[in-house]
C-alpha cells in the first residue's frame, strides 16, 4: 500500500511505497551527512567516539541489514547530541529528505558503494567529494543532471 508524504521543508510531495523505503532513505540520509562530516563528528565526540567507529566499521564491513544499521545510527545519534549537535545524525528542521539529484541541480556526486543519498554539487564546494566509508577515500561520482 503506498503512502503519501510532504516534505514540508521543501513544499515537495512524493510518494513511497512502504515504510521499508522511508527507513532506507532515513538511513541513506544519515549516512550521507556521517560521510560528508566524519572529521567534524570524530573532533565533536573526541575521544568518545566508539559509536562513529561501529557505524565505520559496520559499513565497512560486509554488507549490514536496515536494522543494525539504524541501531548503529541511533546510538551515533545519541552520541552527537549528547556531545552538543541537537540535530545529530539525522538532521532537524534545516535538513531536508529528498535526497541529492531530485531539485534543480546540474551536478550531483553519488556514492560510489550506493550506501548514501550523495551530494548536490553545491554541498560539494569546489573539492571533489570522497566516500569516508569506500577504501582509500574513493571519490564520489560526478553526473550531470539532463
């Protein structure tokens, strides 16, 4: 049965198809923003950071299920608020759910693992963007929107 949300934020509406895709996306979400600001979480929770190394390593490693996933999330989550971020992981009112490529963009990075929503080009700045989960940093995957 399909379901019908707005994105309030954005004045967007969309339809999913089931809770499993709004969770999916929750969690794409989550890693993107964990992705894109490792070093500054890593420096947020300093030496306590054995939640942002679960999430690390759980992505990683061989492929993890939604479940653990977002417990993982979840207890980074916590970690980051309770470090002083009131957003955390998964974003407040500032942080929208429509992932990378569906606005008006020209250019989006996607992730090279298909883990996260990616980036538009102007959360990209003038650097290429690089995976903090692929080995080696592998950098994300420039397209250009038709």
């Amino acid at each position: 049965m399909a379901a019908w949300w707005i994105n309030k934020t954005q004045g967007v509406e969309f339809y999913m198809t089931s809770q499993v895709e709004v969770g999916g996306l929750r969690i794409a979400k989550a890693l993107s923003y964990v992705c894109s600001h490792r070093d500054d979480l890593a420096a947020l929770l300093d030496e306590d950071d054995a939640a942002l190394c679960a999430v690390e390593a759980a992505v990683g490693g061989p492929p993890a299920d939604d479940i653990s996933l977002t417990a993982l999330l979840d207890a980074l989550h916590t970690a980051v608020r309770g470090a002083g971020d009131p957003s955390g992981v998964y974003g407040g009112t500032g942080r929208g759910v429509m992932p990378a490529g569906v606005a008006d963009l020209d250019v989006v990075y996607r992730c090279p693992l298909q883990l996260c929503i990616g980036r538009s080009g102007p959360e990209a700045d003038n650097d290429l963007p690089r995976c903090q989960f692929a080995p080696g940093e592998t950098a994300l995957i420039r397209e250009r929107l038709p």
